[in-house]
C-alpha cells in the first residue's frame, strides 16, 4: 500500500514537473513570435516554411539540434567560469544560455515541425510525448481544481480582513478583491 502511494507522488511529482517545462516552452515559443514580431513574421515563417520543405529531412533535423550544438559548448565554459571562481558571472550565463537556448530550439521547433514529423521515430516520439502531455493533465487536474478552490478561499478571506480596516474598503474593491457594496434604490 505504502508503495503505491510512493510511486502514484512521484509520477504526480513527474507529471508537475513536465507540465511546467510545457508550459515554460508554450511561453517561449510566444515570446519568440513576439520578438520575431519585429520582422514581417508571416512572411519570413512562409519563407522559411518553403526553404524547409526543399530541404531534406536530415538537414532539417540538424537545422533543428544547432542550438544545442552552440549552447552546450558555452554551457561548459559557463561551468568552468563558475569552478574558476567567477560563479556570479559563470552562473548568469548559465541560466542566460539555457534559457536561449531553451527558447530558440522552441522557437525552431514551432517552424520545422511539419517536415520533422515526416520522421518516423521522431513522430514516434512527439507522439508519446503529446499522450503523456495529455496524461499529465488528468493526473494534474484534481490538484488544480483544489489550489484554485484554496485561492478562493484566501481571496475571501483577504477581503473580508481589508473591508474591515479602515480606509481600505475602496482600495480592495477598486482591485475587485471584494464586491462593492449593493445600494437598493427605491422609488
């Protein structure tokens, strides 16, 4: 019993993680839009989209891996700044190029993905990662449900405690933390 109970949190804890790495990459793949926003994106997400189905398959897989075989180099530089003695400086850049890196592969990802999907154990892959996305969202949603229904309770709570101090009763409606109150108009 024990040890269901052990691998049902860990596979929560798994399911948790995953879907904030997706959501991390959700978010990335906006903000690449938004900062490719500055160019005509349409236009350059068609012409890319076209030079990508000329290309072969396995250029486009490697189109795809570059900013892994950029990043990861300057990720052990970074690394060895930080055993150097430079760890402020070493661990800035770290977390700059994971999350460059991160965000471009993203990025590329969202571009390359019909002509990558071509491939079979790639789709395999994507796949299973979709299912288990779709998983984890089921594994998720009861403990979703119960934080918000918790936040509510506490949103409530705070605004029962600003409508009675002093002055803060029209601070908290102006942010709608609590309802303002209900004049009944007569005649």
């Amino acid at each position: 019993m024990k040890h269901n109970n052990v691998k049902r949190m860990a596979l929560l804890a798994l399911a948790m993680i995953f879907l904030a790495i997706a959501w991390v990459w959700d978010g990335f793949i906006a903000i690449g839009r938004l900062i490719v926003g500055l160019i005509p994106w349409t236009r350059f997400k068609q012409g890319f989209v076209a030079l990508v189905d000329r290309l072969p398959t396995a250029v486009v897989l490697l189109i795809f891996l570059v900013p892994l075989a950029i990043v990861e180099p300057l990720l052990a530089l970074a690394v060895v700044a930080m055993a150097m003695g430079y760890v402020v400086i070493g661990a800035i850049a770290w977390v700059t190029l994971k999350v460059l890196g991160f965000g471009l592969i993203a990025v590329i990802f969202d571009l390359t993905k019909h002509k990558l999907l071509t491939v079979r154990w790639f789709a395999w892959a994507y796949g299973k990662v979709v299912a288990f996305h779709h998983y984890a969202h089921k594994i998720v949603a009861p403990y979703r449900h119960a934080a918000a229904q918790i936040m509510r309770q506490w949103r409530r709570r705070a605004a029962a405690a600003l409508a009675r101090a002093p002055g803060m009763r029209g601070l908290a409606a102006q942010y709608h933390w609590i309802r303002a109150p209900r004049v009944d108009r007569q005649g």
